[in-house]
C-alpha cells in the first residue's frame, strides 16, 4: 500500500506570494492532519480535515488555510508568505480522528521564503 | 492545557549500549502518548503509542516505554543501540478529545557511535 505522498517536496517562493501544498493521504484514510516544523518552534499543529470538513484548527494566523476534497486528498494555502513561513510542513493521514486511530506521516515539503 | 518536556535535546551512546530517552508531560485527563522517530529528510514514524491498555508499551525496532502517572512520565528505552537507531525521537501527547490535535515535545537527537 502506497504511503503519504506529498507534492512538491522542495519549494523557493518569495515574500508575499501564496503558495499551496499537496497531499494525498493513505488509500482509504479519510482523515489528513497538517503540521508545521521549525527549529525554533518544533512541530505544531496547524489544522485537521476528516470528511472534507475541518475538524480542528492549531494557533496559526488566517494566512493558513485548508480544505480536504471528496478523494481526501487535502490541500494547504499559505497567503502573503513571510519570511518566517520557511518550514517543513508535514501532511498525516489516520483512518479516523485521531489519537483513536495512528497517524502515518508524508515526507513533508520543505518550504523556503526568500 | 496539554504539554510536553523532553529531557536533554541530545543524547549520545554507544553501539550496544542502554538507550533512555526522556519525556514528561502534563495532561488534565488520562492522555494518550505517543513516540515517534525522525530520521533526516523524512516524516515521522510511530515506534508506539500508550492508550491505557498497559503501562509497559512495547514498539518498533526493539523500543519500548512505560508509562508512569506518579511521575507523569513515558521515557523510551532500549536494550541495545544500534548505529541505525541514530535519529530525532519525539514524545507527543494528546487528551483525546480535540481529534488530530498532537501535542509534540522539541525533540531528542539521538546519537549512535561506534
């Protein structure tokens, strides 16, 4: 069974752009968890998606958005980037909420805010 | 509110040697607990996760944790190292209740040498 798959893995964007990210999670898993890792901050949450519907949401400014789709596959939107933007963003896929259910991991896409 | 302390943002042992990696959470409810591991350029993989069902939890790889409510603790450990165990370990806890909402701890560098 394929794993998390997330697209693109490397991205250079420049201050103020927008930028979106992809993941398809696990066949069959119908709940997508994002999250963003620095250095400084580590991993926080930044929302949860199960059903298309947006189940719970992490402290992040309204720049963040999301949205699952009817495959479940889910999307991320970063608006007005800032330099402080440049992460790992990690995409999860779980068969239900978690923590009932195992939360499997994407390879992350690494985004560089210049 | 959900937290967690890992102990020492860097361990360094020897091949063959114990492996202890500490982590120490806060939680108003009984919490569901969680190590992950982290090797470079890739997503999170659970090595195992504590639910209740016992206070001794066995994983991956030949890792296990215990999970101790008097000391609020759930230190990863094992037996032997090995150079492929080298890697960042995260503790993570959630309470249950706010769905895919992990809580993760900064991380321990796990250094293996020969």
């Amino acid at each position: 069974k394929a794993g998390v798959t997330q697209t693109p893995r490397y991205l250079i964007k420049t201050r103020g752009q927008q930028v979106t990210l992809s993941c398809s999670p696990i066949s069959g898993h119908r709940s997508v968890s994002w999250y963003q890792q620095t250095p400084g901050q580590g991993l926080q949450f930044l929302f949860e998606y199960f059903s298309e519907t947006q189940r719970n949401k992490g402290n992040f400014p309204g720049r963040f958005s999301g949205r699952q789709f009817s495959n479940s596959r889910s999307e991320m939107n970063v608006s007005t980037l800032e330099l402080g933007d440049s992460a790992l963003y990690l995409c999860a896929s779980s068969l239900g909420l978690t923590p009932s259910y195992e939360q499997y991991f994407g390879p992350g896409t690494r985004l560089t805010v210049t | 509110a959900q937290s967690v302390t890992q102990l020492g943002s860097h361990v360094s042992v020897s091949e063959g040697a114990l492996v202890l990696l500490r982590c120490n959470y806060s939680s108003s409810v009984p919490p569901y607990l969680f190590w992950y591991v982290q090797y470079p350029n890739q997503g999170l993989q659970l090595l195992l996760k504590y639910t209740s069902a016992a206070t001794l939890v066995k994983g991956i790889n030949g890792f296990e944790a215990e999970f101790k409510k008097s000391e609020t603790s759930f230190h990863l450990t094992k037996p032997s190292a090995h150079m492929s165990d080298a890697a960042e370990y995260f503790c993570a806890v959630s309470d249950g209740n706010q769905g895919g909402k992990l809580i993760f701890g900064q991380g321990t560098e796990l250094s293996v040498k020969p």
